[in-house]
C-alpha cells in the first residue's frame, strides 16, 4: 500500500469534501426557498426535509464520485476560481524544466517545447512553508477534537446507563406503556431513573432508554404524561439517531457553516416536533410551558453540565421562543406526516440531488482552440541566461510541459530515463514525485471529475507518448534556433561595442596650428588681401587632414555596420523559422490533445485505468 502523502490527502480528501460542502449549501438553499415559497410552517414536514438534507449531505462526497459526470456552465465558472487560486502558488503554464526534488522554482518561458536540464533551485532566506500540510493539518487536529468529544459524550452516556436504575413502579410502568403503544412503538424502550441528570433525556439508537430526574415522583400526573409523551416521541423518531449523525456531520465537514446551521436547526425541530406530540396528547399548554419552565431553571442551577450524547427535553438556547411557541398553540396538533407528502418531496428531491451530485463544469482538457491560436505566431525565445546553461550539468532530469488553463492534469512518467511529460500544477508535480517513490516503471497520473486514475498498461503509455513525439521533436529544433539566436545576439552585441569604440590615428597638427597662430597675431593691426588668402589656405589644409581622419572612421564603421546588417538578416530568418515551427507546433498540440483526451477516457472505459488509492 502506498503512504498517504498531504498532497494526496488534500487532493483526495479535502478538495472532495470542500466541493460536496458547495454542493450541499447549494441543495439547502434550494430546499430553503422550496420551505419559503410554499410557506411550509408544518413541523414534521421541515423536519423531514431537514432530515433528508443530512442524509444527503453524508452521502454527497460518495454520490459526486459515483454518478456520471454532467455539464454545468456554472460549475466550470466557480472551478476556474478555484483553479485561478491554486495556480497562483505553483502553475505552469508553459513548458518548463523542474529539478525534482525542488518544485517551487519554476522558470517560465515562452518556448513551446524545450528539453533541459534542471537549473539549481535558488537558495531561499528560510524554510519553505507548505500550506497544503498546515491546511491537512488544520483540519485533522478540529476532526480528532470534535471526534474526542463525541467519544466523551457517548462514554458519559454508557456510565450513565450502567448507574441508573430501572423503573419498576407499576403505575408508572401503566402509563410507560400505555404512551408507548400511543406513539406506534414496537417495542417498549427502557425507563430508568439517575441523580446525575436533572431534565430527562432519550438516549441509545438500537436500545433506546428514556432516563428521568430522580424526583419524577414529585411530578403531578399531568406533567408525568407530557414528559413521558415528549421522549417517547424522541424515540419513535429516532432522534437520537438523527443528532448523532448530525454531529458526525458536522466533525467531518466542520469548516462548513452549512453543517452547523442544520445541527441546531434539527435539534430545534426534534423538540418542537416533540412538544407537538405531547400537546397533542391533550396536555394544557400553559402547564406544559410551566414544565419547561421548571426544566430551564434546573438547567440554569446545574452549570457543570456534560455532553450527553442524547436527546435532552431542555437544553440551552432558545427556551424563550420555545415557551412562546408553545403557548400560541391551538392545543392538539396533528403530528402525522401523510404519505403523498413524503412522496411528492422525495419525487422533487431526486432528480434536484442528482443534478447537483452530478454537475461537473464542462471538460476543458486540453481545448487549445483559443489560446494556442494566439500562441501559434509567437516565436519561441531563446534560453537566454548563461547561468542557466552551466547548471545543466547539475541534473539528469528532463521535465517536459503542456498545458491548457491547467485543465484536465495529466502526468506521463518514464522510469527508465527519468523524464515527465506532464499538463498540471505544482501541486500535481509534488503529488508525481510521491507516487515515483512507490511506482517503479512508467506510468501514467491523470485526474477527470474529482477522481485520480493510474495508467501502468504499457501499450497505453507508449500510445501517449507517441502523441507527443512530433511536439517533442520540434521542441528540440526549437531549442537549437534559440541557440543559434543567442549565439547572433552575441556576435551582434560585440559589433555594437567595436562600433563604440573604433579608434583612428589622428595626426599631430601641433606645429601647424602654432604656426596659423603666430601670423595671426602678426595680422592684429592689419591685413592685406593676400594675407587673408594665405590664412584660409593654411585654415583648408588642417580641415583637409581632420575630414581624411573622420573618413577612416567612418569606413570602419561602416564596415562593422555591414556586419551588424548581415547577422541581423541571420536573425530574421531564424525569426521566420522559429515562428513556422511555432505554427506547426500549435497545429500538432491541438491534435495530440484531441487524441490525449480520447486516449484518457479510453483507458477509463476499457479499464486499464485504475482508480487511485
């Protein structure tokens, strides 16, 4: 058995609780304006309906894993947020090259199929914290307390059960009795008596016993037959049941609003469903209240209250509106849920349960019709970094990557030469190199409506790989362009620098100039005609010399500048050649994802791909 890793567990576990968590909130909000727009004010029926959602809500994580997939353009809206999210730790959106061990340094670049090797991961200030372990964390240590506390609950209510005592008095064992074949029971549960305990309270699901205050016998008999009336409608329910399992909802999905919402609003319709059944036994609704009233105050002087794992006739919270509901009532009450009712919500519920359970946003896998149109034109930029290049001798793994808006991951690995070919995130590049610890060989990950598959059928592996061959195969002259282009840039970027710095033997002019100085100053208080012309002559001659050494410059200059034309004509050819294959590859990657997603749901059909544990 392979180890459960925190990515698998957040992967497996909690992102398919999260999402049965939406779909439940999403069902209850349904049921919610079903109950508002019908104004439904019967007890039994929200009960019911209630009670079903729990059901539902416990059951949705098996049901979103077992039923068919369906299309819902909402669904693919509230998953591309989701995504968007989780891309923004870790996506790789276009190939790159990963060391494995170090996942978290993604180099992104625009080349559209490069095999290197793995750069050295940078060094990092301080440890890397890794959310998905404290998120796992998190939610392990709120189960195990919220478990710890149901345990306590029902180890309180064995201890309680073994100190009590039965009930034997025969009046009471009459009236016992008597309410018992009232409520339709078919089989009389245990009454038993405590000091423990100062409000009675029905507990047990297959043995239910019913335990009362030790001084129930000061109780008149009115108030002996609504306390007997109210638990024994507990009972019948199975109430107990019901609240138990509403715990268990809530420890699993704890992090859900929803699931503590419907705890206290099923532990507010038992009571009122019970106090129903005793007012409809024709107990007085003033006295009834009264009896509550006497509960609540024995509650209030015993604070060091225990969490009885059972069905309490008062408890904290809303005794108010509990009291004021019971005396706006009419008296008796009719308590029975008819048959066409519970068959015209079930027939409602079905198909609405279904189509949640069921809605799954619109395969996008590998759909390249949009992006990689925009992407076809792109030339590929070479790999540009120097220090990239030295650190490809650090690593013999080869990494290659697709992906399309991260849809549909897919991770194809080979044992034998260490290379990935993958469309994912980071999460499922972390999740790959826990598998590969466990999995000798090839094989391949894929993951399609919340479930994980494993390919390990080599005809498959190689069928896939097959897909991507011509992809890979452009990657490469891809790459050797880059290099070629890189290798230009160089040459273009040295000319540049010769051109800056072109020297030319100058001339010493010195002793000319000295000399055009001299007459001048001899010139200072006149000049004839002649001597003018002879200064202009001799002024001619040194702008002769200077413009012979602007021209040397200027020729070598030119010279590099010829240079510096002819590789640019180099790169633009290489340009045109890059951006032909990025054509090609942009048509290949569009087949080879058609062909990918039909070879995946292949191997689910035929089963060669297996569910992953």
């Amino acid at each position: 058995m392979m180890p459960i890793t925190t990515v698998e567990l957040q992967t497996n576990v909690l992102v398919p609780l999260a999402t049965a968590a939406v779909r439940v909130l999403v069902l209850a909000g349904i049921a919610g304006i079903g109950l508002a727009a019908f104004r439904v004010r019967s007890t039994s029926v929200r009960l019911f309906t209630w009670t079903a959602m729990l059901y539902v809500a416990l059951a949705m994580p098996f049901l979103q894993r077992m039923l068919p997939p369906l299309p819902v353009p909402i669904a693919s809206l509230l998953q591309a947020r989701t995504e968007q999210a989780i891309a923004d730790t870790g996506n790789i959106s276009q190939p790159v090259v990963l060391p494995p061990a170090t996942h978290d340094s993604v180099l992104h670049q625009q080349s559209t199929l490069v095999e290197t090797k793995a750069p050295a991961s940078p060094r990092r200030s301080g440890p890397a914290i890794r959310w998905n372990a404290v998120a796992v964390g998190i939610y392990l240590s709120v189960v195990l307390f919220l478990l710890a506390r149901l345990v306590v609950g029902l180890a309180l209510g064995y201890r309680l059960r073994r100190v009590s005592r039965i009930i034997r008095e025969a009046g009471f064992a009459m009236r016992f009795a008597d309410r018992a074949r009232g409520a339709r029971l078919s089989s009389l549960p245990l009454a038993a008596e405590s000091e423990l305990i100062s409000v009675p309270v029905t507990m047990g699901v297959v043995r239910p016993v019913v335990f009362f205050p030790s001084t129930w016998r000061d109780w008149d008999a009115a108030k002996l037959d609504a306390v007997i009336a109210h638990e024994l409608s507990h009972v019948a329910r199975r109430d107990t049941l019901t609240l138990r399992l509403s715990f268990l909802h809530c420890t699993i999905f704890w992090f859900s609003p929803m699931a503590w919402w419907l705890h206290r609003e099923l532990a507010d319709l038992v009571e009122q469903a019970s106090d129903e059944a005793a007012l409809a036994g024709g107990v007085d609704c003033q006295s009834y209240a009264r009896t509550l009233l006497d509960f609540f105050e024995a509650l209030q002087g015993a604070p060091q209250r225990v969490w009885w794992q059972g069905v309490s006739m008062a408890s904290a919270g809303r005794a108010e509106q509990r009291v004021e509901r019971i005396l706006e009532s009419k008296g008796a009450v009719v308590m029975s849920l008819k048959k066409s009712i519970v068959i015209l919500v079930v027939l409602l519920a079905i198909p609405v349960v279904f189509l949640t359970a069921a809605a799954q946003p619109p395969d996008r896998t590998l759909n390249t019709s949009g992006e990689l149109a925009q992407n076809k034109a792109t030339p590929a930029i070479p790999p540009a970094s120097h220090g990239a290049r030295a650190s490809k001798k650090s690593s013999s793994h080869s990494f290659y990557s697709y992906s399309d808006d991260d849809a549909l991951p897919y991770v194809i690995v080979s044992g034998k030469t260490d290379t990935l070919t993958m469309s994912g995130n980071h999460m499922d590049s972390e999740h790959i190199e826990d598998l590969r610890k466990t999995i000798s060989g090839d094989f391949i990950w894929f993951r399609g409506s919340g479930k994980s598959y494993i390919i390990r059928d080599q005809g498959t592996i190689d069928r896939a790989r097959a897909l991507w061959a011509p992809q890979e195969e452009l990657g490469k002259k891809q790459e050797e362009l880059g290099k070629q282009q890189e290798e230009l840039g160089k040459q273009q970027e040295e000319l540049g620098m010769q051109m800056e710095q072109v020297q030319v033997k100058v001339p010493d002019l010195t002793n000319d100039l000295e000399k055009l100085q001299a007459k001048l100053k001899e010139l200072n208080s006149g000049a004839t005609s002649d001597q003018i012309a002879e200064i202009q002559s001799q002024i001619g001659e040194l702008q002769e010399k200077i413009g012979d050494v602007q021209s040397q410059a200027g020729d070598r200059q030119s010279k590099l500048g010829d240079q510096m034309g002819a590789l640019g004509e180099k790169q633009g050819r290489l340009g045109e050649q890059q951006g032909e294959l990025g054509r090609q590859q942009g048509e290949l990657a569009e087949k080879a994802s058609r062909q990918m997603k039909k070879l995946l749901e292949e191997s689910v059909t035929k089963g060669t791909a297996q569910l992953e544990n």
